[in-house]
C-alpha cells in the first residue's frame, strides 16, 4: 500500500516545504488563484518494505491577470482638426480608435485628432503575459464639425428709429 504527501515550496527543492493539508492523492492540482512561483513534490511511502521516495520538484508558475489601468476622463468632445490625450494609470499598453476615419491616435501617446465629424471608440489595450489574455478599457470620443458663421441674409439696410429688422445666417 503506497501513500502520498504533497508539499509546496518557495524554493526549487524536494525537502523543507509545507505541508499541503488534505492533499494526500497520488495527483495534485495546484491551486491557481494567486500570482507567482511555487515548488510542490510528493512523498511516496511504501509499508511492506518502509521505503520513501521522494518525487522531484515542478514548477508551478502562475501570471496575474493583466489590467488596463484606470483611463482618464470619460467621453471626451472634440472639433475636427483639434486634438485632445487619454491616459491610463497603467503603462506599455496601446491605444487604438475603432474609426480612424473619425479620429486618430497615436498608439503609444493617447493622442486623438478629431478628423470627421462623428463618434469613436478609443480602446487601451494591454497585452497579457504567460498565457493570460488581454485586457481593454475604452473611452468614447465625438467629433464635431467645426462652427461656420455663414453668410447675412442682408448687407446694410437702412430704418428708422423704433423699427426693427432681422438679420439671419
């Protein structure tokens, strides 16, 4: 009859690990819900013969989940030809805009140009490490034309005192 002890470890080594309570199976599965490395081996024993065996160390490495920051501001409205930034808390992540047609940005400085008139959608994206996938935070950004004053519907006009007259563009 063979029994099993697991323990895990912060260095890469077989010996002076913790104990994994409960964890007495001939299969472990390693918990995954905290960031960083940790080391786990068994403890094979046999009774008929009183040998221990003990397994070698495997490395267990888990990557915490990747954030795209707090992004400033909310939706933000721009003139065409004027330019306006976004910004995360967090860094080395890109920006992007879901209609360039409407607004550029720069990648890297969050810089948008309002090119039409119309509405955005500004994503920061931040890649992932160990297998994890990404993670995006958007911001909206309105595009307006910019305003044109027209032309009078009327040049000089000459009245009197006490009368009106209406000019419109």
């Amino acid at each position: 009859q063979l029994t099993y002890q697991w323990y895990s470890n912060t260095v890469n080594s077989n010996s002076g690990g913790t104990l994994i309570s409960g964890a007495t199976g001939a299969t472990y599965e390693a918990p995954t819900n905290v960031a960083g490395v940790r080391y786990y081996y068994v403890v094979v024993a046999s009774s008929c013969n009183q040998t221990t065996e003990i397994g070698s160390s495997s490395t267990v490495t888990v990557t915490a989940a990747p954030s795209a920051g707090t992004l400033s501001s909310t939706t933000q409205d721009i003139c065409v030809g004027s330019n306006t930034t976004y910004s995360s808390t967090r860094t080395g992540g890109t920006w992007s805009t879901s209609a360039s047609s409407i607004a550029t940005v720069n990648a890297s400085t969050g810089v948008v140009t309002g090119v039409a008139t119309g509405t955005a959608t500004i994503t920061y994206t931040v890649v992932g490490t160990g297998g994890c996938s990404s993670a995006t935070a958007t911001r909206t950004v309105n595009v307006t034309a910019a305003p044109v004053a027209g032309t009078l519907s009327s040049t000089t006009q000459d009245i009197c005192v006490g009368s009106n007259t209406t000019y419109s563009s």
